[in-house]
C-alpha cells in the first residue's frame, strides 16, 4: 500500500498520466472535456499528523471532536483558505515554490500555475485520479473502497481501512469530502468552492465519482479535509 511515508510532512504522491476527462452540471444540464497534462497527486487526504506538523496546531475542535480518528486520519474541520495555506506552508518547508498568493487590496487568492509547489487539485483533476481509468460510478464495490454512513460508526477512520483505486489513491470516496480548487458558480454562488467524495456521514448514492458539492471558503466541518496535488514540472 502506498501510505504516507515515515516523516508526516513529506506526503506520498502518484504520478498521474495526462488524459481526458468528461464533467457535468446535472444542475444546469451542462457537460464538457477537460484535457490534463500529467500532474501529481497524494495517495491519501492530508492527515492530523501532517497538519499539526506543519502548522503546530489543531483545526478547532480537532483535538477533543469525538468523531476524530488518530493523527493517521484525514484532518477535518479545514476550511478551504486553511487547505490553501497549509499548501503555502508546506511548500516553503521543503523549498518549494508556492502556488498561491493573495491579492492585497480584495485578499482574493490567485494560483501560480507555473509554481512546483503544493497545491489543491482542480476537480477535472479530482475526478480524473478518483476513476483511474475506470468507467463506472466508483472504482470498485462501495464497502470495499470507502468509509460513509452505512458502514463508518460515526467517524473518520485511519488510511489504508479501505482497498485503493488501480492508481494507488486511497480514501478518494468516503471519510472525508475534499475541497478542490475551482469556483463551482461564480455568477449564482460567489466565491463557492467545490469539494469532492463524499464523507463518513454521507449516504451512499452521495459516494461516487461525479458528485459536485460546494461552500464557502470559510466553511469548515467534521467529514470535509482536503488531498495535496502537485504540478509536474
């Protein structure tokens, strides 16, 4: 299994293949490609360890939240400019460039696409990795992937609890949704942003490859983290 390696802030990464994929907006009836350069992606949500050793803290309620795992589960209660500035952080920490930067005058936060840092995956990004060349709703049976309400007890669980995708990602269904990078409706929600997967809470027609959610920026709650992407460079 591809796990986070021995030192917590030095995240295990795939290499994904540049390929296609296919989006919709059921929402609205849209549909549309989206072509990807190759790109990298961690094989698992960042977890508590990873986040308490790069920032030297807890996400609020981390720390006593009953439906907190052990620090080799996904960190929850991340808001998306927390996930983005553990990006900055953990990309100065190993010489890194970082991907993103705020405007000073509006504090809109404006991505790098040349940087080799670390970074939120965009969501063509996110579903390309989760299907990994497959073709269906999900990369496998859904109890044998993936934490959610019908089989999670309440809680986030440690990685590695479930089987990976063909590329070796773990966790891209279940126990926790995902921020991603893209706005989801600039002109009918604002800064919305997308997250992906689904969580421990989440029913199981809400765990598949496809499903589009969204929030505020600065929301933040017990099943939503965040997964590390990285350019190719």
């Amino acid at each position: 299994m591809r796990l986070p390696t021995a030192d917590p802030t030095v995240p295990a990464m795939v290499d994904i293949p540049a390929g296609y994929v296919d989006l919709r907006d059921d929402r609205i009836g849209a549909r549309w490609q989206v072509e990807l350069a190759p790109f990298r992606m961690a094989s698992v949500p960042v977890t508590v360890d990873l986040h308490r050793a790069v920032t030297g803290a807890d996400p609020e309620s981390s720390a006593s939240d009953a439906s907190q795992g052990s620090g080799a589960s996904p960190v929850t209660n991340v808001s998306w400019h927390d996930a983005v500035d553990l990006c900055n952080l953990l990309s100065r920490r190993h010489g890194l460039g970082p991907a993103y930067s705020r405007e000073p005058r509006t504090g809109e936060v404006i991505w790098d696409r040349t940087a080799d840092g670390y970074r939120l995956p965009t969501e063509a990004e996110w579903q390309y990795a989760c299907k990994a060349g497959t073709t269906g709703y999900r990369y496998g049976e859904l109890d044998d992937i993936a934490w959610y309400a019908d089989n999670s007890g309440g809680r986030v669980h440690d990685m590695g609890g479930k089987a990976p995708n063909p590329w070796g990602l773990f966790d891209m269904l279940g126990n926790v949704w995902e921020w991603c990078w893209d706005l989801y409706d600039e002109e009918v929600y604002g800064s919305y942003r997308i997250f992906r997967g689904g969580g421990w809470a989440e029913q199981a027609r809400g765990c598949g490859a496809t499903v589009r959610r969204r929030s505020h920026p600065s929301f933040a709650i017990d099943d939503l983290g965040f997964r590390l992407a990285r350019t190719s460079v």
